[in-house]
C-alpha cells in the first residue's frame, strides 16, 4: 500500500515539475531563451490567486481566472521590459538577466505579501477519496487531472490554430517569419503570456500541497532537471521528464538514507546529461557549415 | 575507377586520393561512390551546381562528417577516421563557405591560433611563461607576419574581425589557414562575395600560395573565370555523383557538365 | 590619443605595452601596500575580501569569459578549497603546502567534473554546474567525520614559520601577495598558446577543432585551472569567515561569483577586479543606504538579492560589457574627443535562427 501511496504523491508531484517544465520548454522552443525565473512565476501566481480568492473574497474558479489573466499581463510586460532588449544576445546572458529576474521577484513577493508561508484557500482542500484501502487526496487528483486539462488545451492550440503555427514558425526562424508577415515580437510577448499562465495554474494547484511563500520558487530549479530529463525541446517531454523526477524523488525517499532523496533530482539530471544529453525525447541540433 | 577519373593527371605523386567515399544524411545520399585523386602541387577545383556535395567533401576531408564507406588518403596516410583535431597536424588546412573566424578577437590573434598546430609546450610551461614559450610565440609571430605580408593585411593587425568588410574577413580566413603551413589548402568558395578586384587580388595570392609556397589548393568554386584561370584540374559534380575529371577548358565543354548546369 | 611605435615582437607580448601603463600599476601596487598603514582593521578586512573574491573571479572569468563555459556551481570549488585547507590546516600540515594541496584538489574534482561536461553546451552545462555544486553540498553535509557537517568546523589559525598570517595587516598582504600572482600566471596564460586554445573554444568550436585545438583537453584544461584558482580563493576565505559551515557556500554565492564576472565585465582580467570591488563593496553601500531609507523598505528580507538581482538585470540590458566596458567606452570618447561617435559601440540588430532540426 506503500508503493501507491508513493505513487500517487509520486505523480501528483511530478505534474507540478512537469507543468513549471512546462513553461520552460514552452519559452526556449519559441525564443531560445531559458527562463530561470520560472519558478517564480509559480510562486507569484499563486500569491496573485491568494490576493483575488483569499483577500478579496471572490469565489475559487473566477479569481483563479482573474489570476491567470493578471499573470498573462506581467508575463507580456516582463517580455516588453526585460527581454525584449535581448533579442540575440548569448544565450548566457539571457540566462543571468533570468536569474536576476528570479531574486527581483523574489523580494518584491517578499515586500507586498510577507515571507510568512500562507495557504490558498481551494474549495475541495483536505477532501480524500478512498478506494479500498487507498486514500488519494483530491488536491492530488486535482494536480493530474488540471496538467491533463492543460496539456490537452496546449496540444490543440499548437496543432490546430494559426497562432499556435505562426509561434512555432516564429521559434525556428525570425527573419523568415517576419517576411511572412507574422508579428513576432507579439508572439514573444504571447508566448511568455502564456508560460505565465501555465506557471500560475501550476502554483494554484501546487499551493494546499505546499504553503505558499516567496521561497517556494526553488522547486524551479528541479523542474528545469525535469525539462531537461525530458528534452529541452520538447512539451509532452516536460511532462514525462517531471514525471520521471516526481516519481524518483518519492522512491528514493523510501529506499535512500534521509536527507539523499532531495538530491535524487540533481543525481537523474547529471546522470540524464552524461548519457543521453538530448534527453528523454530529443530535439537534435547540428550546426551546418 | 570511372574512365573520366582516370583520365589526366600530372606528373609527380597523388597527395590526396578518396576511394569510393559516400556519405547520407537522412535519407539524401550527399556524395555517392566517389574517387578521385589531387596530385602533389597542382590547384584542383571542384564545380558542380548547389547540392552536388562540394563542401561535404571538404567536411568528409576535414573529418567534419565521417564517411558511411570509402578510404581517404593523404599521401599515403589513411586519414578515413583520424579525430578532428588532428587533421591540422597532418598538414590539412581549409576556409568555410561562411566565414567561421574567432569573432572577438583580432586579426592577429585568429592568425597566431592558426599556428595552434606547431605549438611544442604544455599549459605548465605556458602558466609559468618559461623562455621555451616566449621563443615560441616570436616564432609563431614570425610565421603570421609572413602570411601578413604574402596577403597584405597589415593595416587590418590588431582589427577586431568584428568591424572588418566580408573580402577582408575572407582573406583572413585564408590567411589563418595558411598559418598551419598546410600540405593541402581547401578552399571553400573563396571568391564568393568579393567583388571584380577583391577576385583579381585573390587570383594572384592563390598563384603566391601554389607556386611561390607549393601547397596543394582544392576548391570549391562557382566562379568559372577563377577556375578556367587557376586551376590545372577541375572536377565537376552534380547530386554527389562525378561527372567528370579534367582540364578547365576540356570540363566545360563536356556534355554532362553542361546538362546539369543549363539542364537538357 | 598614444600611438604606439612598435619594434620588435616582444612589445606585443610584454605585459606592459608602454611606460605609461608600468607607472600606473606601480603606483597602484605602491598605494596597495600603503594600505595597512593608512585604513583601520575593518576596511582592511574588507578589501582583503575584495581580493579573495577576485582570485574567485579570475577563475571563474577563464572559465566563462575566455572558454565560454557556463559555471553556476563555483561555489562548491570554493567549498572545495576552504574544506580540504582547514582539514589540512588541522591535520598539522604546513601553510603553503595546505593551499596548494586545497587548491590541487579542487583542481583535480573541476578536472573530473569537466569529463562529462565537455559534451554539454551552454545551457545544460550550467544546470550540470548547479547540481553539482548542490551534490557538493550534500556531500560536506554527510560526511560529518571529516567536514563537521551541520555543526561545522572551526578554521585554525593561519599561521607559517612562526609568522602569524591572521591578524588584519598580515592577512591583507597574504591576501594581495596570492591576487597579484594569480594575475600573473592567468596573464601569462592568456598571452600563450593554451589560452589562445580557450578563446577559440569561446568563439568557434568547429574551426578551433580545424586549428588543432584538441577541444576536450582544452575545456577540461579550463576546468581544472579555474576550479584550482577559486581554490585558493575557498582557502583564503576560510580564514576570513573562520568557521566553515554548509549554509556559507550556497547558490547564492555562485550567482554571486557570476554576477561579479558579469558587471566586472566579461572576457578581461579587468573586469575580474572591477566586479569584485562591486561585490565586495556592495553590502556596504547597501548598509549605507538602509539607514537612510524608510524601515519598511529596509527590513525586507530579500533585500539584498533583490538589488543584486536588479543591478544584474539593469547592467545585461544597457551596458553588457560591464563596468570596465564602460571604462573603455569613456576612455574612447576622451581618446577620440570632440570626434567619439555613440555609433560605434551600437550592438547590430540580430535575427534568431535556430540550430535546431525541429
């Protein structure tokens, strides 16, 4: 019974890696920008949601969507602001103005909402189903059942509307995209808009499971493992990479010393990276000369 | 081989030969079954439309790409598997189509790397600057002042390629590959980009390099006048396939030539 | 504007190009050593913190600014030098041979690290970088026999030949004495065929490989000699904080380092000085200006990291060639004066084409 339980903290959890891997992927696939701040993108949905749904009062479903709107904005405006300005600089370089993006986010969170971890008032919180002798939680079901939703809702947009084509076209060469005519710095704005998006469904579903706090970004940083187990380049990879990551942590709790099973993430990413670089599903790069 | 293989050559030994070499990428066969010998001190040249495999030689050649089968043979030496790294020490230099110079730095630092080749001491001797290294470097600068002054690029000494024009940067590419005192220079479209008298200067520094340093030149080249005028053999491709090997003049006359450039 | 007439070849591989720049640096070699006479112990301390962090910084520079290799994990090297010089230290070894055996360990862990690294490029080697400086963490953590783990470990004197090396005036020099020879052997580097290798690992792998630069040799080569510098920085900064514990060598600290390399002003041994100054000097300023700001503000936890971040995000968008860019720039438009063009420095539009195949 063990093992299930594992299983499915295993799971629930690795949705939460796999949706923050998410927004990742969805960054670098349309810009070729890694967005260390991620993680704090989760963490500020989450405390946009509390402050609609907890502060205001508004009832759980609207200001969860208010939330997801209010971030899509700050997603377009740190586009606008931050990296608009680095449109083909080294990669390097747009990974440290991340990291400095993530301390800044991290202190204004701490200064509007306080470093005191809070809950997210989420209206099926403690709620349990019991099948046989499993009890599963519905915060859980609700982490696999929302990434499923997402990921569904993704697919569709990139496979079937014009915006969804035009972004790929945009990720794979900029100078062709605008001689057909597509906007792309608007797309950039969208795309990260919606990384913003995914980020803060991330953080709402992730909040009764963990306390939110302006801290709580840190899980980013195993969430980029993930991406990577999975393949930089790909989004279902995301997915099955912060899957793989959920699941090792929770079993090497149980078969590790205290203590290892945190560093379960970092010992799949380096073995991930020394094996099979390109990830779990890959994305090949070749430069022609 | 082929008839058209065997035919012409000049005297003196084979420096580089390709025996039945073939190469895919996914499912394009880039260069299929192709031999063809370079003889020791003559300017080869290698036409053929876009896509007829000319630069996946120079990469197969330059060890960029392994071959799927095949032998490569530098005078004698079978350099079909040799690391990348090593094809310099062998005495193989060569330009890219798109100028892959060390952007940051100055002309004189990308011609001195050139020399990285002939280096003779350890990062220990380098950390601690013993004499051995400072003779090295006035050494290695010796050798890029003579590349300077064989395609004068004095006043460009101490530019950032950065802020340099395309026919200077070209030359400088030549130039760092010069650096390695190569027996074999593959030079990737050279003149592509350069106008009428950049052409003509390279035209002449290619004479300075063949005959004036005897080293071996192959070259991808589009320009026929170039070819007709430098070159003592061309050879002519199309879809990684030879057509065939010869004298410039005998070359664009021959009928497979003219099919694939100017179609039936 | 100088103009320079050269002679002879060894003027351009001289350190010094011309008189002008012997007497400055002599000058400023004079005011260093004038120091202890001059400043009180605290601002002493400090700048020997300045130093440590630019042995730190000369190390992480050749690793990023000349081989382009991304670090976020140097602080576990620093944890390196600082563990195994105080076990050294302890175990009744000998100053000297203690930091240089610190500094050979950390040297041969960047060399192993470097085996897997060398295939990785840009992105993942910096996430590779992070985890191990995490695995490090992890490591001195549980292994409390040798480390202390949580409770840590005291860092004995620094003492040689009778000689104490630990009070403020002694430990300055030390600190000064060790900075001055790194910059001596990374300049002689520089100047030599294998840091040459580096740059041309930087900014072009394919045609450094068609050179004859053996890329795997080099990058590990990178690896092992940065890695063994901010050894030397671990060790030093052992003494300063004089009790090791897992908490000093975070993340943070790495973003620290890299921050430093960063505003300093990548690709030159300028900009490791430049930014350690910046680091070094900050929490000062910082301190400074929390008085003078409203409680509310001052309070803030995050404070810090905050404007660490900010200053990181505001100098990559408008001055990415750091502070000694800037330098140059200024030094451009009196060079040039009343002829400077802002034009010249103007970064070029660039497109992004990816070298993905799908």
């Amino acid at each position: 019974m063990d093992v299930y339980q594992l299983l499915i903290s295993g799971v629930s959890q690795g949705c939460v890696y796999g949706l923050i891997a998410l927004g990742f992927v969805l960054i670098y696939k349309a810009t070729e920008m890694v967005n260390f701040a991620q993680g704090e993108l989760m963490m500020l949905g989450a405390f946009v949601a509390i402050t609609y749904v907890d502060v205001l009062g508004m009832p759980f479903l609207p200001g969860v969507l208010a939330a997801m709107a209010t971030m899509g904005l700050i997603g377009v405006l740190l586009e606008r602001l931050l990296l608009r300005p680095m449109i083909g600089e080294p990669h390097f370089a747009v990974l440290m103005l991340t990291i400095g993006l993530g301390f800044i986010l991290r202190a204004v969170a701490g200064a509007i909402w306080g470093s005191s971890p809070r809950p997210l008032g989420v209206p099926y919180a403690g709620q349990v189903i019991s099948v046989g002798e499993l009890v599963v939680s519905i915060e859980s079901l609700a982490i696999v059942g929302g990434t499923v939703v997402l990921c569904a809702a993704l697919y569709g947009f990139f496979r079937f509307t014009r915006l969804g084509i035009a972004m790929q076209a945009a990720s794979q060469n900029q100078l062709a995209a605008y001689y057909v005519g597509i906007p792309v710095k608007r797309i950039y704005g969208l795309v990260w808009a919606l990384s913003a998006v995914v980020a803060t469904v991330a953080g709402v579903l992730a909040a009764p499971v963990t306390l939110v706090d302006p801290l709580m970004g840190f899980i980013g940083i195993k969430a980029f493992a993930a991406a990577i187990v999975g393949g930089f380049g790909s989004l279902p990879g995301a997915i099955i990479g912060g899957l793989v990551v959920g699941l090792a942590e929770q079993f090497a709790g149980l078969y590790l010393p205290p203590g290892m099973a945190d560093m379960s993430a970092y010992v799949i990413l380096l073995a991930m990276l020394i094996l099979r670089p390109q990830g779990l599903i890959a994305s090949m790069q070749r430069k022609k000369v | 081989m082929s008839a058209a293989g065997a035919a012409a050559s000049g005297p003196g030994r084979s420096l580089l030969v390709a025996e039945d070499i073939a190469v895919s990428f996914g499912g394009v066969r880039a260069v299929k079954d192709l031999s063809f010998t370079v003889e020791a001190g003559e300017v080869f040249s290698i036409v053929g439309p876009n896509g007829a495999g000319k630069t996946t030689i120079f990469n197969l050649v330059s060890r960029i790409y392994d071959v799927d089968h095949g032998r490569l043979l530098l005078d004698g030496d079978d350099i079909t598997r040799v690391p990348r790294h090593a094809v310099a020490e062998r005495g193989i230099a060569r330009t890219f189509q798109n100028t892959e110079l060390f952007e940051r730095e100055t002309v004189l630092h990308n011609l001195l790397i050139g020399c990285h080749a002939h280096r003779r001491t350890g990062f220990l001797s380098d950390l601690l600057f013993v004499p051995a290294v400072r003779r090295q470097e006035l050494e290695f600068r010796r050798i890029a002042e003579e590349v300077i002054d064989l395609l004068d690029l004095q006043s460009y000494r101490d530019q950032v390629i950065g802020n340099l024009p395309y026919g200077v940067r070209k030359m400088v590419e030549v130039g760092r590959a010069l650096c390695i005192r190569p027996r074999l220079l593959l030079l990737d479209e050279p003149s592509s980009g350069l106008n009428p008298e950049e052409t003509e200067d390279l035209a002449f520094a290619l004479e300075d390099i063949n005959q004036g340093l005897g080293i071996t030149v192959v070259m991808v080249e589009h320009d026929m006048g170039l070819v007709s005028r430098a070159s003592h053999r061309v050879m002519a491709l199309a879809d990684g396939a030879l057509l065939t090997i010869g004298a410039p003049a005998e070359v664009q006359r021959h009928p497979e030539v003219l099919k694939a450039y100017l179609g039936d | 504007m100088r103009f320079i007439r050269k002679t002879r070849y060894q003027q351009d591989i001289a350190l010094f190009r011309h008189g002008g720049q012997w007497f400055w640096y002599s000058l400023l070699l004079v005011a260093a050593l004038a120091a202890p006479l001059l400043l009180d112990r605290f601002y002493l301390g400090e700048l020997a913190l300045v130093f440590i962090y630019a042995i730190a910084g000369i190390g992480l520079m050749l690793l990023v600014g000349y081989t382009g290799l991304v670090s976020l994990g140097h602080a576990g090297f620093l944890a390196i030098g600082a563990y195994a010089h105080a076990w050294l230290l302890g175990q009744g070894w000998p100053f000297p041979l203690a930091i240089g055996s610190a500094a050979a360990l950390s040297a041969a862990v960047g060399a192993a690290i470097a085996l897997p690294a060398t295939r990785m490029t840009g992105i993942y080697l910096a996430v590779a970088t992070l985890a191990f400086a995490v695995i490090v963490e992890q490591v001195i953590i549980h292994w409390a026999s040798v480390t202390g783990g949580f409770r840590g470990m005291v860092v004995p004197a620094a003492a040689w030949l009778g000689v104490d090396l630990g009070g403020p005036a002694a430990f300055y020099v030390l600190c000064l004495a060790l900075l001055l020879l790194c910059l001596l052997l990374a300049l002689n580097l520089l100047r030599s065929p294998s840091g040459r290798a580096m740059t041309a690992v930087r900014d072009s792998e394919l045609s450094a490989e068609s050179m004859g630069v053996h890329l795997v040799r080099t990058k590990t080569l990178a690896f092992a000699l940065s890695a063994g510098f901010t050894g030397v920085a671990g060790a030093l900064f052992a003494h300063k904080i004089g009790y090791l514990a897992p908490d000093a060598f975070t993340l943070q600290l790495s973003i620290l380092l890299l921050l430093m390399v960063v505003v300093g002003g990548l690709g030159s041994l300028h900009g490791v000085i430049y930014g350690a100054l910046f680091i070094g000097l900050l929490p000062q300023v910082l301190a400074v200006v929390r008085d003078s700001v409203p409680p509310a503000i001052a309070q803030l936890p995050g404070l810090e990291p905050g404007v660490f971040g900010l200053i990181l995000v505001l100098v990559l968008i408008y001055e990415p060639l750091g502070i000694y860019g800037r330098w140059c720039k200024v030094r451009a438009y009196f060079d040039a004066f009343p002829l400077y063009r802002r034009a010249t420095y103007k970064r070029q539009k660039q497109y992004l084409r990816t070298e993905r195949l799908h």
